[in-house]
C-alpha cells in the first residue's frame, strides 16, 4: 500500500511570514498563533478585524466507550455563539440522554488556544464540561446525566496522534488534530455506581481555523478493545481534502494514514427511519465499512446568521481495514459513530 507521511511538527502553525504551516505533522503543534495570520479576503485585500475575529472557528469532542455506555462530549465555538452537547448512550437498552448548552458572543464558557496547552470549559444549570490539556495530553472533567467524571486519556507509547493543517476554501485553514484508541484512567460514575476503566477507551479531536462559511462533513469514528487489541479509526470527508486528508487508522497505537474515502447513505431518513446502512470505502480497496445505524443524537438550528443540521449515528461497523504494510484487519460488529453535519457558520 502506498504510505502517506508526515514532517516534524511545527513550534507555531503559523509561519514568520504569517501563513500556515500545512501536511501531515509527527505530532501536535506547540501554538496556533492565530494572531500572527495574515488573512486576506476573496478580494485578495486584507480582511477586516472584524472578519479576522468572527471568522475563526473551533471545536472540540471526546467520545468514551465502556462495556456499558458511550459517552459524547463536544464544545464549540462559533464566535457568534457557544455550544455544547453531552450525550450518554446505554448499549444494551439502545437509550440515548443528552444535555444541550447555548451560550452567547463569549460569555459563560472558553476555548483551549493551544493543542498542547489549555483549558476549554463550559458551565450552566446542566452541569459542566472541562477539557484540559497538559504537554498534550488530555484530561476530561464532567458532572452532568448523572456522571461524575475525571478521567485521563492516555496513548500507547509511542503512539502518534493525526495533526493536520490543511487550505480550506479560497483563503482559509482548518488545523485538525484527533487520536483514537486511547487507554483512560482516573474516575468515572454512572447514575451513582462506579464504572471499572480496565475495558475502557477513548478518541479526541481538536479542530480550528478559518473554515468555509457554509461547511459540511461526513465522518466515521471507532474507539474499541478487540480480539486484534486497542482500535482506532477516523475516517471524514468534506473538510480536510486539499492535497491530503484526516483518515487514520490505529491498532495498538500503531498509526497508518489512510486515503481518501467516499460515504453513501440515506440523509433524508428520519430519527425512527435512520437504521439503513451507511458504506463507507476507498477507491483504491484499502477500506470497505458497512455501518448499521442503532441511534441517533441530532440537532437543527436555524437562526439568522447561522444555521446547524447535525446528527451523530452510534452502532456498529463490519468489513475491513488494509494498512500500511499490506495487512487486513477485519472489523465483526465493532461499535463506533458516524456524522453527517452541515454548518453555515
């Protein structure tokens, strides 16, 4: 199989000359320094301060798997609005609770500026989400449906995360940043019962830039303990397909950049409809997915300057994966997501 590769990660995203820094990167970038962005509008003019600010997007998103439970956690900042969801999915019974969070221009909750260092938290009547980040590593804190939570996502040793910057759109850049198949340690419970964390495992993403104003994608996540060991898996099309993309594969830490791939499904389908199958596949053989919808946590806003149509599908994916070196992994039933999301932001 061709093999994709990645250069030394950059100290700062943005160069002296005040552009991105763009490829495959070895691991995260020190500082965004979105500051130091040059950024020009379609007119090849130096854009407004305005539009330098309202522009820039980001969002960050946890999924922890259990024998028992999924966990989803996202927060978001669009500039005119910031959002947050916390879903927590019970396998055996197929029931999905989920909390929302709306907050306006700024107010009420904060981003992390780096993908090494930083904090990003949200707060309300809901409860309370905090993502910390230390020398890149990531701890999750969260009370809210009944957990109770301060855990520590941990890699294999060794093990690489997927960075990427990419163009996006005439003049902008989306830095994506996500590592799947982590091991978790600390504390978790459940509606008042602690939850053992031997079998438990996790996958983050870290997204930012000055992405289009109409934006959509499509993506397929898995976190799972396998008979071949920890497996991860993020596959997405729509955002980052400027030159290279953010599909990856990791199997015991190990990571293989994967190509580009195509997704086929019904969107029309409604939330009691939704359990067609999705495919998901590679031109070139080196992926071919089948996933079997079994829930759903969607929303829609339609609000003056911004509109959202997102849905987040939990259930289970079969076929194969071909890595790097040529070899097969088969995939029997293994729980993952799947989103189809359309953003005017």
């Amino acid at each position: 199989m061709q093999t994709l590769t990645s250069v030394t990660a950059p100290a700062s995203l943005i160069n002296a000359d005040g552009f991105p820094n763009f490829g495959h990167f070895d691991g995260p970038v020190n500082q965004l320094a979105t500051e130091q962005f040059r950024y020009f509008n379609s007119m090849d003019k130096p854009a407004s301060r305005w539009s330098k600010h309202f522009d820039y997007k980001q969002f960050q998103f946890v999924s922890i798997v259990t024998p028992h439970y999924v966990i989803g956690v996202a927060l978001a900042d669009i500039r005119y609005l910031g959002s947050a969801f916390c879903y927590l999915y019970d396998i055996q019974n197929n029931t999905l609770l989920e909390s929302t969070w709306l907050k306006p221009l700024g107010v009420g909750y904060k981003m992390s500026a780096s993908p090494m260092q930083g904090v990003a938290s949200i707060s309300g009547g809901k409860g309370t989400i905090e993502f910390g980040i230390v020398d890149g590593g990531w701890r999750v804190g969260l009370q809210a449906l009944g957990i109770e939570a301060d855990l520590h996502l941990q890699p294999e040793p060794l093990s690489l995360p997927m960075a990427v910057c990419i163009p996006t759109g005439y003049n902008g850049w989306t830095y994506t940043q996500k590592h799947n198949g982590l091991q978790v340690k600390g504390q978790l419970i459940i509606n008042h019962e602690p939850q053992p964390l031997q079998r438990v495992t996790a996958g983050y993403d870290f997204s930012a830039g000055y992405m289009r104003r109409e934006t959509s994608w499509r993506w397929a996540s898995i976190n799972s303990l396998t008979a071949q060991g920890s497996l991860g898996l993020n596959l997405a099309a729509g955002v980052n397909e400027t030159g290279c993309n953010e599909n990856v594969f990791w199997l015991n830490g190990e990571r293989h950049l994967l190509g580009a791939v195509r997704f086929e499904f019904a969107r029309q389908l409604s939330k009691e409809t939704s359990a067609q199958p999705w495919q998901i596949y590679s031109d070139n053989g080196q992926i071919e997915l089948t996933f079997i919808p079994r829930n759903c946590r969607q929303q829609k806003l339609n609000l003056w300057l911004i509109k959202s149509n997102f849905r987040q599908y939990l259930g289970h994916f079969s076929g194969y994966i071909i890595d790097n070196f040529g070899h097969k992994h088969l995939i029997n039933n293994v729980l993952g997501l799947t989103e189809d999301h359309f953003a005017r932001w």
